[in-house]
C-alpha cells in the first residue's frame, strides 16, 4: 500500500472515529420528565387489573378488590411455578433486574412490596388525573367524559392495552390512548413538585416501608441502587427528545410499539444546552420535524426518510458555500503539485540542511502568492465541517420525530447494532424468560 494511500486511510479512519466519540459531546435534550415517560413502558410493575367478571379461575382466590368504593375494578398478582412474577408487564423487572439481583445475592423485596407499590401509583394516577379534569373516555355519543371519581373506573379505563396484561405485541390488540397508565404511569419516577427523576419512587418507598411496619419486605441499599441503574442503563442511549411540539413518539416497552409523551424544546432551551446546540443542532432538527410532518403528518416514515434527504441537500449546500475559498484553493493546490515537486528537487537537502530549507519555503509561499492560494484554508474547511457534522449528527440521533415510524419493516429509531443482532425476522426483541433459578417471595 502507498505511503499516500495508507496516510488517507489512516486520517480517514481518524476522522470516523473522532466523529463517534464527538457525537456524544452534543446535549441530551431528555427532560426528567421525558425520561420517566420512556421508563414506564418498560418497569410497569407486577399487579394485572381486570374487571370483577374477567378475573381468571386460577386467580379468582387470590384476587382482591381494589376500592372498597369500586365493586367493578379487581386486581391480581401472576406468579408462575419457579417463582417468577408472570406478568408480561413484569418481563423487564423479573428479567432484568431481579435476574441481576439474584445474580449478585441481592435479598429480594416481598411480593407485598411490589403489590403495595402498584397500589401506591395507581392511586397517585387516579388523584392526579381527577385533579387534572382529565377526559378518561367518550360515551355513547362520543362526547368526552371527565373523571370525577374512582367509581366510575374499570379496567379498560385503566390498562394501557384492550387487554389486561399485555405488552403490545399480542395479536387483534389495540393501545388505549386514554388509558390512566398509559398517560399518568411516569408518576412512579417522577416527582411532579421537585421535577426530579426517581423523587416519588424514593419517597413512595419510605411510605410502603411504615405501611408494612417491615422494611426487610422493602427494597435495601443494594437492590435499590440495582433497580435505579438497570432503569437508567435502559434509557440513558435515548436521546429523541427535540420535538418543536408536545405530542408521543417513539417505539418503547417490552413490545417497542409504545409512544411515550416527549415535551415540546424550543430555540431558547437548545441556547441553553450549549453554542452547537443552538446554532445548528436545533435547527437542523426543526427542519427534520418541520418537513417530516409537511411530507406526512401521521409519521409513518416516508415523510421522514424524505425530510432527511431534503435536510441533508440544505446542510451540505450551506457547507458548501461556506467552504467554497476553500475547496477551490485546495483544487489549485492539487494543480501545483508538480511545480512543488520541482522545487523539492532543487533543493534536496532540504530535510537536513536549514539553509536549503528556508530557500524551499520562500520559494513555496512565492508560488502560492502567485496563484492566489492561501495553504491554511485548507485547515479552515475541516475546521467547519467537523462542528457541523457533529451537530447534525446530534440533531439527526435527537430528532422526537426520526423515532416514530418504519420503512420496510425497520423502525426509524432502531440501531445499526439492534438490526444486524436481530435474527428473529421482525423488529421486536425477544424476551427469554430466566431459568434455571429461583427466588422467594416473603409473603404478607
């Protein structure tokens, strides 16, 4: 291989790697409250909520009102043979985490912890959304009806799916956009009066523990900081969160069909990321929701594949033109090089002799004065390019729209790595369910 040829490689590679590591450097633009939305679908909890009349006969002794004030809503916890909570919502908690704490001898919180806990939200979500006047159906007639009470529920009112417990990907199912859950289910992570991550889980877990006058039935400092990681581990690589208005996004849970509300960013918030932020990355992402929406406002992907290319156009016409000096010089530059080498061989002790290396580079900046071309612009060009790059890059990972839709089966949010490791012929993950272990539960 040429010493030229491997140089450009080299560089070449250079380049790519520096612009994955300088990728990161662009701001996360998730809100706490972004995040807690994106956690819910996953870490749903272990209780499954069904009306009085659907409760399934190998449950039936073990199911337990909800209300006392609501004689419809029921509620039940899945456990199969070895132990495990069978809920699907539960996948992600059984899998995950209580596979890792098992794994590190982590004790256990009982099964009354978790069953206190789903309680303790499921609460907290219908008092917020009666606070809120929230609009939990429609009639008959189709007229809105708000929630007063919690004796108006049922279990339709509550599930995020037509189904009592289901993920999403079950067949003839159908999300529930009116669902409690599905709307208010963040409030297990999120702390609405501090607007902090993880404040009601914590405080919620103080409460529980006086409730069961035990707090070995809780969870410890250990299977805490376990919880809270794996959790953060899930959706710490999410950064689609540069919407130009509030709406839902994304394909999240277990099933990656979930659409999770993202809060609408705006030109002053990207200023306050940081100068790339504002200067390009916002608006380039802007561009992206802007067009992608104008191609198609369902965001079934066309539009979006569409609006990247059309912002891709812009992006490299404006570079273009900021960097046209420089391109041109760089071209004169390449034409010179024949003269260049004539020089060097004048002067062939260049390397070695100071004198002969002065000469060779005044006689080098005289042919360039004479052909107009300054040598540092060349520097100037990478110089711009390479900001933009990383901004564009970092406009196209956080765009809220690039995470709703597919094209030929792939979801526009999915990874190079989640596609290529994907070897079951759709674009869901499978789930394997732990085995080979056991767990006990300590009981109420």
């Amino acid at each position: 291989m040429k010493k030229e040829t491997r140089t450009k490689l080299l560089g070449g590679l250079g380049l790519l790697v520096g612009a994955l590591v300088l990728s990161g450097c662009t701001a996360n633009f998730c809100s706490e409250e972004d995040k807690a939305n994106m956690a819910y679908p996953y870490e749903q909890g272990v209780t499954v909520y069904c009306d009085k009349a659907d409760i399934p006969s190998a449950y039936a002794p073990f199911a337990e009102q909800v209300w006392s004030d609501n004689d419809t809503v029921y509620k039940y916890i899945p456990v199969n043979t070895s132990g495990y909570y069978a809920a699907k919502k539960a996948n992600f908690l059984t899998n995950t985490i209580i596979s890792s704490a098992i794994t590190s001898n982590y004790l256990i919180p009982s099964q009354a912890y978790f069953a206190a806990f789903d309680q303790k939200l499921l609460d907290e979500v219908v008092t917020t959304a009666i606070a809120n006047g929230y609009t939990f159906k429609k009639d008959a007639s189709g007229n809105p009806v708000t929630l007063m009470n919690r004796s108006q529920l049922t279990a339709a009112d509550i599930n995020p799916f037509d189904s009592p417990d289901c993920v999403g990907n079950e067949t003839n199912v159908k999300a529930n956009s009116y669902s409690l859950l599905r709307n208010f289910g963040y409030l297990k992570f999120y702390d609405t009066v501090n607007k902090t991550m993880w404040g009601n889980w914590k405080n919620w877990n103080v409460a529980i523990a006086e409730t069961l006058k035990d707090s070995s039935q809780c969870p410890n400092a250990d299977f805490s900081t376990l919880y809270q990681t794996d959790v953060n581990n899930k959706i710490s690589q999410i950064r689609t969160c540069i919407a130009t208005s509030e709406g839902t996004y994304g394909h999240y849970g277990d099933s990656s069909n979930w659409e999770v509300k993202i809060g609408q960013t705006t030109w002053a918030d990207a200023w306050h990321k940081g100068f790339l932020e504002g200067l390009i990355e916002y608006p380039v992402a802007w561009m992206v929701d802007v067009f992608a929406r104008s191609f198609d406002k369902d965001l079934t992907g066309m539009g979006q594949i569409w609006a990247i290319v059309l912002v891709t156009l812009i992006v490299r016409v404006v570079v273009l033109a900021l960097t046209f000096k420089s391109t041109m010089d760089q071209q004169k530059t390449q034409a010179l090089q024949p003269q260049m080498a004539k020089l060097q061989a004048k002067y062939p002790n260049s390397n070695t002799n100071k004198a002969e290396a002065q000469r060779l580079s005044q006689e080098q900046m005289a042919l360039y004065k004479r052909n107009k071309v300054n040598p540092l612009s060349v520097f100037l060009a990478m110089i711009v390019q390479f900001p933009v790059f990383i901004a564009v890059w970092g406009a196209l990972q956080g765009s809220a729209v690039l995470s709703s839709g597919e094209v030929l089966n792939l979801r526009l949010s999915d990874t190079i790595q989640s596609v290529l490791m994907n070897v079951s012929g759709t674009w869901y993950q499978k789930h394997q369910v732990v085995g080979g272990q056991s767990f006990r539960f300590l009981l109420s």
